[in-house]
C-alpha cells in the first residue's frame, strides 16, 4: 500500500513549475492509482482538458485524502494561489455573494488544482468575458435508477435525429458515471433563462417521439424510474456537470470522455478510466477539438416553447444559485 505522505514532486508545465505534495496518497482504490497518476492523466489529455475549460468559470470538486474520503465542493480559489492562476469573479443573487472561481487558460493551472485535490472539474456554459450570456448547451441524460444502459443509447439516438433535423452539431460525451451528455455551441446571445427555456422545449420534444423511454417530468419523486431524465435545468445558471476529460470521484477514476456519434451503441462508460483514456487520447486526438468552430442559435426551439408555453405547458422555475 502506499504511503499516506510522501516527499513532494516538482511537475514541469511549459514554463511553470507546480510543486505537488503527497503525491503516492492513493485516490482511487480499485486500482490504487495515486495522486500523481492523477497528475499524468491530465497532463496526458492536457489540450484537451484546456479546451474543455478555457475561460470558463469552474467549481472543483476535491477530495483531500482521496475519493473514499470527504467531498469539498470549492468555488473560491483559496488565498496563497500563485500569481500565474486566472480567476474570474461571479455573483451569486440568493446569497447576494461574489467567488472568484478558477478561470483556466493553460495546463498548469489544472495541473495546480490537482495539487489542491481536486478531482472533478465543473465549469460554467458560459466564459469570463461575460459570464451572463452562455455559450453552450448542455443536453444531460441522466437515467433514473431502474433506467439501463439501453435506453440511454436509445435516447441519445433520438436526440441525435432531432439535432439533425435542427442543423445542429452535437458532441456526445460519457458522463463519467451511468449517462450521456450532449454539448452544443451556440451564440453568446441569450441568457440563462432562455437557453434554457430552449433546452427544455428539445427535451419535450425528444420526449414525445420516444415516451416509452424520456420523461421530463420534473420531481425526482413523480419520475417512472426505468425512464431517462433529459435534465434541462442543467442549462440554469451556476449549475456545472462534469467537463469533457473530467475525472470522477469514485474508486475506479472513471472519465467523461469524448465520444462519436458511431460509438454511442458499443461504448461501455465504466471501461473508460484514468488508466485507459490516455492511450484512447494519444490515438484519436481530441474529439472534441472542433467544438468552437460553428455556433448555433436556438431561434426554432424557442419557438417550440412558445408554443408550448401557449399550451399551458410553461417549464417548471429554475433552482438558482
């Protein structure tokens, strides 16, 4: 078994130097893969974690002794950063408080945060060049307990079609944990509220062809549990799901990692970990590297919640933060 404490590691980034403590404490038991291992990972996918990032505001989730241990949801970067960390400052109106949170621009910022034990990389759909206005639309499938993994490659085909039919280009990812997730560029035009409005009208829509399958309904208690969750809310302000090339917090490191559409119906999320996606990274490249290339607008599903809202079908309030 590995030490708990161990002499510290000077990492190399470009041209920045991140000293990391303890780094054999184990972090994830199943195979025992250490602090450092969790270094070499992000190193290994670094472009790839960058752009996943890049100017976004980001929560880190961290484990100080490991993921078997306690949890901390961290907004704030912690005083004594170095002066090479970028932040940006958000405001949270429930609290009526401000957290200047981690605002990744390069490798060794990452690589800091692993230090701090981070595992779990959450940023914003939107950047720090105005963080009211996002950028990316999240499609979050999320199964409900009894809901199998069939039914989640069902649903992602279905959102697939629909995304087609809008001339919208999607990028699946694995979630990291049992779901999928879809991100969508689009133009930084509209706010929280009517991005998701937008996501909301698709997840209707998606429900409808497929409602064997795809609930919205929004109370976890009212759910049929053997449905799949299209979670809309994932587009309200200050709610973060796992980046693209984000490590999960549980004993076997699993990552959510960059798919195509051709593997939804052979992918296996639990087979993609720390110890395998770094050779899947050196083969295929980022498969997410094109993402910023075309943005969309959500005119037409806009409208579609116009409709529905005329309907008497309005969406459930967001829970802010």
């Amino acid at each position: 078994m590995a030490k708990t404490s161990s002499p510290a590691v000077e990492i190399e980034v470009d041209d920045r130097v991140v000293r990391v403590t303890n780094p054999e404490r184990v972090y994830f038991p199943a195979r025992g893969e250490t602090k450092l291992d969790l270094v070499e990972y992000y190193l290994s996918v670094g472009d790839g974690i960058v752009n996943a990032l890049r100017e976004r505001p980001c929560m880190m989730h961290r484990f100080p002794t490991g993921v078997s241990g306690e949890k901390v949801h961290q907004k704030r970067v912690p005083h004594g950063a170095p002066p090479w960390l970028e932040t940006v400052r958000v405001h949270f109106p429930r609290y009526d408080r401000t957290a200047d949170e981690l605002c990744v621009t390069e490798l060794a910022q990452v690589v800091w945060a692993v230090q701090m034990s981070t595992v779990e990389f959450h940023p914003w759909n939107s950047r720090r060049a105005d963080t009211e206005k996002p950028d990316e639309w999240r499609i979050d499938l999320d199964p409900m307990p009894d809901c199998d993994f069939a039914t989640v490659r069902r649903a992602a085909h279905r959102c697939h079609e629909v995304l087609d039919e809008l001339g919208i280009t999607g990028y699946p990812k694995t979630s990291g944990g049992n779901g999928l997730h879809v991100y969508v560029r689009v133009e930084p035009t509209l706010g929280f509220k009517d991005v998701r409005r937008a996501a909301w009208a698709f997840a209707r829509e998606v429900e409808r062809r497929s409602p064997e399958d795809v609930t919205t309904t929004w109370w976890r208690k009212d759910r049929d549990p053997a449905k799949l969750f299209v979670d809309y809310n994932q587009n309200a302000r200050d709610h973060t799901i796992a980046s693209a090339y984000s490590v999960r917090g549980n004993p076997h490191g699993t990552v959510s990692t960059p798919i195509t559409w051709d593997e939804v119906d052979d992918v296996e999320p639990q087979d993609l970990t720390i110890a395998t996606v770094p050779e899947r990274y050196q083969r295929l490249g980022d498969l997410h590297a094109g993402i910023d290339d075309v943005s969309h607008t959500l005119d037409t599903l806009l409208e579609w919640a116009e409709r529905d809202e005329r309907e008497g079908e309005p969406p459930p309030e967001a829970e802010q933060a």
